[in-house]
C-alpha cells in the first residue's frame, strides 16, 4: 500500500547500478522509505499519493555518498600537528585525545555528522575507540546524533589495551583492559545493532589497529563479530612505520598477521591498505576484505597511495573515507571524489587508472559494498532504500560542463539541492533540515576550547 510519493523529474540520473545506467533527463519515484521507479523522461502518469513533486531541471542525482572510515572525535582537534608523520602525530594528539568525555564526544558527532549530510553523505561510519575511564556515554552519544540528523550510521566500537608499558603506542592511561574492550562492545552490539535490511544504526567490532592492540583482543574481537554477526573494522597497513612495526613484534607483515588473528573476509573492511604487495592484494581479492580509501588523509600524513587501480582491477571491494577530522580538515565526502581520482593518477601512465564513473562508484556503491549495506543502498534501483541526492550543476561553478559526472566527480564541490535519507529530507537547498547548522557550529567550537583548555593544563 502506498504510503506517500515523492516525483523527481527533468534531472540526469546516474544510478551507479550494475551497468552504470546514466540518463541525460530522468525520473525518480520514491514510495515511503523506497525507491519505486527510475528512469528516462518524466515519471509515470496517474500517480497517486504524491506528497511533493520536484523540478530537477539543472540537476544530477546520484545515490548518497557513502563514507566508510572517519573518527568523529576529531573534530575538536582539527589543524593541529600539521607537519607530521602518522607515528609522530598519534604521540602529539594521544595526550589530548584521551581528555575527551560524553558531551565532547555528541559535539564533534553533531559537528562532523552535519559537514556529511551537508556535502551529500547519505551513509556515515564511525570508528570510535578512545574510551577514557569516567567519560560517559560515549556510544550513546554517537548513536544518538546519528539518529537526531537523521543519517543513516554504522558505529564501529572501537578499542586500545596495547598502551606504551606492553610496547604499543597509545599512553597506559588512555587504553582499556581486554576483558572492558570485550565487554563494552558486545554491550554496544546488542543496546544499538540493528539487524533489518533498512536499520538506521549497525554496529562493527573493531579494535584500532595493530599497533594499539594485543593480539589476543584482535582474535576474541574476531570471534564476538562473527558469534554477533556483524562486521569487522580496523586500520591495515597505513604507513612503513607499521609495516616495521609488525614485523618485529609479529615477525610478519600487516596482512599475514590480520590473515593469523581471522581478520581476513568479506565481514571485514580495513581502513587504508597503503603498502600492500602483489600478494597481500590477492589475499584481499581471495577473502572478499572490503578496503576505505582514504587519499586526503594519506597526504595529509605522508602515509603513500594506495594500489586502488590494481586492487580494482583483482574485484577486491573499495569504498571511500574521509578519515578523522585531525588528520582531512575538510571532513567531507564529496572532494573525495576528486581527490581518489587525482591521486591514483599521479605516477607514471596512470591516466586511465581511476575514471570519473569508477570514481562516483567508489564513494556510492562501493562504500555500501564494503559497509555490508550495497543489497539496500549505493545505487538508484526500484526497491532499493531511498537514501538519493539531487546535486545543483547549474550554476557558475559547473554550468559549462556538458557531462553532469564530470562536473561532480571535477569540478568545485556541488551544492546538495536536496538529499533523501529513508525517504526523509535531510538537506534542503544546500541547509540542514534536521538540526540547527549554527547552533552546532557554536557547540563544538565551545566544546573544542574546552578540550584544548584542558590539554594546555596538562
Ligand atoms: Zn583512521
């Protein structure tokens, strides 16, 4: 039974469906919570319910972009240690980072949430895992803003129990115990983990990266996601200094090390994966191991460029991340597109390596692919969630470009007309719908010189 219908016509649709069906003027019919038809020319005559009915004349739409890696904490400790290396920036920020309590945490959510939403990012991801003894709610909070903007989330609870005293790089102070880390994640799974195929909120197991972590928490954290049945997150191979790292600890690479503790599959999606070999490519391509590509960060840190092209080209599932908002100031999805595409291109014959279609299939379908959620969202299908963006191209910034791809893949970061999560605005020419821009705006900037104050009297 129908329950209200929301008509798009008179825009370009890209679906990023299989075939990388495009149409120069299409429709789209949403019906409750899903799409019902897309197609070429206008939509169907003699439809009933229909709620709103949208001129897209000038306007692309597009599936809502799908970030897979971020750290919302950030957000407070943005444009600090600019100069560094991974190692050296985790050691300048861990002090500070370790400070941060409940109502820090929903700030920055709110913060980082609402710079998604606005840039046309439909599914977000969380990787959480400082967790500092006394500091609230911290899961609560991340859920909570998820649900009160209205996007779609997965929180990846993340953990730390390998501090300084047992050779790892966080301080002893800001890490849990193995049995704590356990215990609170499960717990996270089963107050917030939503099984359904349209869930609003997941919930991934996800230990920080081998560095930060015992290996006997990488195992058991293995076995809690699989005993749950959710999925599985951490960072691999980011930067040499891990690699070195791994090797003299573990007396092997990051990949064969994540293959020794279960951490190879296709319930698993690493942040990164910089410095992988021929082989630790097909170990990925063999288990399905899904990859967050996350090329602002990269160079922010110096970390390299990712094999995407080869990892492609051997069908291992890559989406797109922003990574956390201390090391991708910008925190949003949109440029990400652009940023993929320049940066796999930089290096000798490589013009052909990333397309701008495989690009916009990154941050859509493929993000979906690699969060688990690509049977429900990532592509403009008849049945499939109604989580969509109609991107404005008419203006200065893209109106001389024929190709609307082109435009929003190359050119100036596209204002969002409007985007649909569930079915529900949520951005509304270029504006939040669901909270207040500047009201959030205020609150982090009060809750960032709370932190910094704190971390200046450290
Ligand atoms: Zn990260």
């Amino acid at each position: 039974m129908a329950v209200s219908r929301i008509v798009i016509e008179n825009c370009a649709v890209a679906t990023v469906d299989a075939h990388n069906t495009e149409y120069a003027e299409g429709h789209l019919v949403v019906n409750g919570n899903r799409i019902e038809t897309v197609g070429p020319g206008p939509a169907p005559e003699g439809l009933t319910d229909v709620v709103r009915r949208i001129d897209g004349t000038g306007h692309l739409a597009t599936p809502g972009l799908v970030n897979t890696h971020h750290h919302f904490y950030q957000w407070l400790t943005r444009g600090l240690a600019t100069d560094h290396n991974l190692f050296d920036w985790l050691v300048a920020l861990y002090p500070t980072w370790a400070r941060i309590d409940e109502p820090m945490v929903r700030a920055a959510a709110r913060g980082s949430l609402a710079m998604m939403a606005i840039g046309g990012v439909t599914l977000a991801m969380d990787h959480h895992y400082v967790y500092p003894r006394g500091a609230g709610d911290l899961t609560g909070a991340l859920v909570g803003a998820a649900r009160e903007l209205g996007v779609r989330f997965t929180l990846a609870r993340g953990s730390m129990d390998r501090g300084t005293s047992d050779g790892g790089l966080p301080p002893d102070f800001a890490v849990e115990t193995l049995d704590g880390a356990l215990a609170a994640t499960e717990e996270a799974i089963d107050q917030h983990h939503d099984p359904a195929p349209d869930a609003m909120t997941r919930i991934a197991v996800a230990p920080c990266s081998p560095f930060s972590v015992s290996t006997e928490l990488m195992r058991q954290g293995a076995e809690l996601a699989r005993r749950k049945g959710v999925r599985l997150h951490t960072h691999g191979s980011e930067t040499i200094e891990e690699e070195r790292f791994c090797k003299e600890l573990f007396g092997m690479g990051p990949t064969d090390y994540f293959a020794s503790t279960g951490w190879l599959g296709d319930d698993v999606w690493m942040a990164h994966c910089v410095h992988m070999n021929d082989s630790d490519i097909a170990a990925f391509a063999r288990t399905g191991t899904g990859v967050a590509h996350c090329p602002s960060s990269n160079a922010r840190l110096g970390a390299g460029i990712a094999r995407v092209p080869e990892m492609l080209a051997a069908k291992v599932p890559v989406g797109l991340g922003v990574d956390g908002t201390a090391s991708n100031e910008a925190g949003e999805l949109r440029t990400e597109l652009r940023n993929a595409l320049l940066i796999n291109r930089l290096g000798a014959r490589r013009e052909t390596a990333l397309t701008t279609r495989q690009a916009l299939r990154l941050g859509t379908y493929g993000g979906a692919r690699v969060l688990g959620r690509h049977q429900e969202t990532g592509s403009l299908e008849p049945g499939k969630l109604a989580d969509l963006v109609l991107w404005r191209l008419d203006t200065l910034a893209h109106a001389s470009m024929a190709d609307p791809v082109a435009a929003l893949v190359l050119g100036a970061p596209a204002p969002v007309t409007l985007s649909l999560v569930d079915g529900r605005p949520v951005v509304e020419d270029g504006r939040l719908v669901t909270v207040d821009e500047d009201e959030v705006a205020r609150v982090t900037r009060g809750e960032a010189r709370r932190l910094a104050e704190i971390a200046r009297a450290l």
